[in-house]
C-alpha cells in the first residue's frame, strides 16, 4: 500500500494556512466569487453571530438567556441567526420536550472551533475601539 506524501501542516497565522478541497477537487478561495467559502465567511463576519458565539462560549443557554446577553438584538433577529447556525452546524438546539418549552442552544464541535477566532475579533473591537472612533473623527472633520 502506498501512502501519499504528506505535507506539514501550515502554522496558525501562516501566510498559506491548510485549505479544505472542495467536491469538485478544487482547494476552497474565499478569493473565489464562486467558492462556497465565502458564505461561511458571511456567516462568521456577521455581527450577531460573533456575539451568539461568544456567549455561547461558556455553555449551554436557553433563547431568553442569549437575548438578555446581548443587549441590542431582537428575537427576530437572535431566531433568524440561530437557525442559520443551526443549519451550517455550528450550534445545536435540544428540545427538552416540556411544557412550557424549554429549548437550549450550545456550540457543536465545529462551532467550538471558531470561538478563539470571533474572540479575538471581538477583543479587537474592545481594545481598538478609540483609535477607530478618532479616525473617524479625523476623517469626516477633513471632508468638511
């Protein structure tokens, strides 16, 4: 039996990280229009699901607890993104089957992955926030 050659596998932050290949043999390109990556990519830059991730990063809540969590979201808005967590499996929903319906939402697997990284988006966001805001500030006062 031959085995293939293996390459080593890229170090986090690398320039060249380790790429899935696609079903049609193609290595995924979020640079690609028509690479599926790019709705994981969606997924993953919006707002929502970076707090949903993040809250979810300490454990199993119910949909109330994930709404008093974070502030600003609407159920509306917290039911659309968790289904469509749900559907990429990066949460899972279990259903108690009690009455009233008790109904809880934790990362899977694959979503436990992606905590450190939507953590440091949001640490970014926190301790970059005022240089941001400044260069804001800069920007629109030369544009008067």
């Amino acid at each position: 039996m031959t085995q293939r050659p293996t390459r080593p596998r890229p170090r986090p932050g690398s320039r060249h990280p380790a790429r899935a290949r696609l079903t049609d043999g193609h290595l995924a390109n979020v640079y690609s229009a028509a690479c599926p990556s790019r709705q994981a990519l969606d997924r993953i830059a919006d707002k929502w699901t970076v707090l949903i991730i993040g809250a979810l990063e300490r454990g199993p809540l119910r949909f109330g607890q994930l709404r008093d969590a974070i502030d600003g979201i609407s159920e509306k808005m917290l039911t659309q993104t968790l289904r469509s967590l749900e559907r990429d499996g990066l949460v899972a929903r279990q259903d108690h089957g009690t009455t009233p319906p008790q109904v809880d939402y934790r990362l899977t697997a694959l979503g436990t992955t992606l905590a450190a990284p939507v953590a440091a988006v949001r640490a970014w966001a926190e301790r970059y926030i005022v240089e941001v805001e400044d260069a804001r500030t800069a920007h629109d006062l030369g544009q008067g």
